[in-house]
C-alpha cells in the first residue's frame, strides 16, 4: 500500500521512492540531512529577514527571528535578558 501525506505536490510514486531512500538511511544520515534541512530554512529565514530591513543591526535581526520562528513571548524574555546583560 502506498503512503500519501497532506499538503504534498509530490507525485505519489515519487514520494515513494522518497520515503524509501530515507528509510534505507542510517539514523545518524537522517539526523544530519535533518539538521542540514532546518539549518538551511533558518539561513533563508534569516537573509529573507536581512532584506526587509537593511538597516537593522545583527541583534534585531534575530530578535525578529526568533519572534518569528519561537513566538512574541520567547522574543520579548530575550530582549531583556540581552538588555541586562549588555548593562551588566
């Protein structure tokens, strides 16, 4: 039986092959491409971030990532917590 997943533009026989090359993967060649792929995702996060606001400094920029990426609350503790320890 053959496995469809939601929200896929993947050709059914396609994504087989796929889930079959991963699956023939070793746990620790999953692990890798896994973090390779999220690595990425937040590279272009990150420069998507840079473009829209050329002139903000390093520092907002990834204030505004993790806003994004964690939520308003992870992103408003960081900002202080920053604030603090730049002052002290």
């Amino acid at each position: 039986m053959r496995q469809s997943l939601p929200f896929t533009d993947t050709a059914p026989d396609a994504l087989a092959v796929q889930l079959d090359c991963i699956r023939a993967m070793r746990p620790l060649d999953r692990l890798q491409k896994a973090c390779a792929l999220s690595n990425r995702g937040r590279r272009q996060a990150m420069e998507a971030l840079r473009r829209r606001y050329p002139t903000a400094a390093p520092e907002e920029i990834r204030l505004r990532y993790v806003r994004l990426a964690y939520g308003e609350q992870l992103a408003a503790d960081l900002g202080r917590w920053l604030e603090e320890r730049c002052r002290g």
